[in-house]
C-alpha cells in the first residue's frame, strides 16, 4: 500500500451481480485477549529518536519501560454477537517508520502489545526488511507470532500469457517456504487497470502457482476498482470478481477504501459470500478529507460489517494504519484495543 488513491469524481453504483455460494462455516472462535498493561512510552513518543540508539540499549530502555507489566498469555472469548473471529494481526506497513529504524526491536514490542500475527510487505531478492526471509521468520517465531499473508505486486510483466516471470516465481516460493498462507497482490497501477483482462488471467496464473506451493493468491483493493470501469461498463471490482477462480483467488477487502469509495461494505459482502477471507481493519476519520483514523475512533461501522463474517468467509482480521493521530506504534496499540472492544 504505497500509492495515493484518488478521490471519486461519479457516484458509484451498486452491485447487481450474481453473488457466489458462500463456502465458509460459523464457529465459535477466540483471540488473545490484550497482554499488555503498560505503555511503551519510549517507543511510542520517541520513535524517531531511534536511531541515535544500538539495538542493545533499545531493548534495555523498552525492557526498563516495561517493567511491572502483566504479560499473560492468556485467551478470553472475543465475543461481538453473532460473528466468528479467527485470527486479528496487523499490516506492518502501519509501524514502517519504526520497521525502517529497527524492525527487530519492533517486532519485540508488537508482540508485547499483544499481537501474534503480522502482515508483511517489501520482499525484495530473497529478503524481509532487509533479513533472509528465513531470518525475518525466524525473528517473528521467537516472539510468539506468524505471518499468514505478505503484500507483494503482481504486474503485467509477471505474465506473458503462458508462464509468469522468473521473479515473481521465487519471491512465492520464498514466502512458501517459512509457512504463508496468502501473497496479496495490494495495487494495480493505471497500466494494469486499463489492462483488466489481462490482469484477471495473471491473477489466475498466479493463483494456480500458489495453490501448488500450498498458498492462496488474494487482492487488495483501494477506492478506485468501486469507481473506475472496465471496457464492458463493469466496475473493476466485478471484472476481479467474476473473472478470478475463487478456488485460486480471495480477497482482502479493505473496508476502509470501500467506504471512502461511497460503497456499504455489507453490500459486497452480502453479494459475494465467500470471497473475503481476509480484510483489512482501518477507520474513517470524521473530516472533510475523510483520512484514515486508528480503529474505534472513526465512523466505519465495523460491529454490523462483521456480524456478516461467517457470509463472507472472513477468516483473518489485519488492522491498517496509514495515518494516526499520536505515533505509529502508539495507534497500533489503541487500534487493537479498539478492535478489541467492538460490540
């Protein structure tokens, strides 16, 4: 998620096609409940101090702020009605700052605040925030947590029709390799969008891949495939869709963009049950710009939207923050809190 979406120039209109058998069953399921009693005040409102720090006096002075806290590893029952909830981490993407200076050290902290999944980005050559993949997993392991998906862009120069390209290729069986369960393709350039057919068959080509390494291929959708149209009038979203196999492909949908695209989340989801198997968690902040917000603090409505998640075949939750009112860290620990406390 590194590119501005633009703001909608046409109301959207709603979907009209035919939605999908919904192929996920409802259970009771719970979550980690918060672990974390204190705050991590040199984290939270120092972060850009960092770097005057080595990693050894970071971890001695977070371990010093710390002190006294209770970390349970307990589970409490997340109960919001009538919906299953399986899994809740969050899109690093969120804390990039505080990855950028010490991805360790921040690693350590998130799993203090409670967190026991993340979502990566940035592979590059064989590499996660600029460690061996293997280490990058290795690192998450020891601090009581996994990644079930990693963002990462499939273009139209991955797919000639035929095979995909070589790098694209290495970086799935990278991911494959330390346990993923879903690479998330999380744009599509203006090339790519006016190129939707063929970017369909990519993402079908793309799914198969996965599914032979034992993974699923996803997308993430901004604003602009609920206002932007294909060549036969369909909105992208219906073109990815209808066009996509929902053996090879899900989506992450980010009710975020959805809203700020004048869309209702429900909407969708009612319309094609069991085609979101993950979602991304971000509010909508109540101004003009409508910016994002940390979770519980803005004006999306996630207690109605996810009462529909055993419909949607929800399975993994990621809070996104792209803005935040305090510090990265600091509203990735209040968004989880606030996630928490949705009823």
């Amino acid at each position: 998620p590194t590119a501005n979406s633009q703001q909608p120039t046409a109301n959207s209109q709603q979907p009209t096609a035919n939605s999908q058998q919904p192929t996920a069953n409802s259970q009771q399921i719970y979550t980690e409940a918060p672990t974390i009693g204190g705050t991590l005040l040199f984290l939270q409102k120092n972060i850009f101090n960092m770097k005057h720090l080595d990693r050894r006096d970071f971890l001695k002075t977070t371990s010093l702020a710390l002190a006294g806290t209770a970390l349970a590893a307990h589970k409490l029952p997340f109960d919001m009605g009538a919906y299953p909830t399986t899994n809740l981490g969050l899109q690093l993407w969120s804390v990039r700052d505080a990855m950028g200076i010490d991805a360790a050290s921040t690693i350590v902290a998130l799993g203090q605040m409670g967190y026991r999944k993340v979502e990566g980005y940035g592979y590059k050559e064989g590499k996660m925030f600029n460690v061996p993949i293997a280490d990058y997993a290795k690192m998450l392991k020891d601090n009581g947590m996994s990644t079930p998906s990693c963002h990462h862009p499939v273009t139209s120069g991955d797919w000639d029709g035929k095979i995909l390209s070589d790098s694209l290729k290495k970086a799935l069986d990278d991911m494959a390799s330390i346990g993923q369960s879903y690479v998330i393709n999380p744009w599509m350039g203006d090339d790519e969008r006016g190129r939707i057919a063929k970017m369909v068959e990519a993402f079908n080509a793309v799914g198969e891949y996965c599914r032979k390494a034992g993974m699923k291929f996803g997308y993430h959708n901004h604003d602009f495939e609920y206002t932007k149209r294909g060549p036969d009038g369909r909105l992208l979203i219906e073109w990815l869709l209808h066009e996509t196999d929902p053996k090879l492909v899900t989506m992450e949908m980010d009710m975020y963009w959805v809203a700020f695209a004048k869309h209702n989340p429900i909407d969708w989801l009612k319309l094609y049950p069991g085609r979101w198997e993950l979602c991304h968690v971000k509010d909508m902040a109540d101004t003009d710009k409508r910016e994002s917000i940390e979770v519980g603090d803005g004006t999306i409505d996630f207690s109605s939207i996810f009462k529909l998640s055993s419909t949607a075949g929800m399975k993994y939750y990621i809070i996104e923050l792209e803005h935040y009112r305090t510090t990265s860290m600091e509203g990735a620990k209040k968004s989880r809190a606030g996630f928490i406390n949705i009823r």
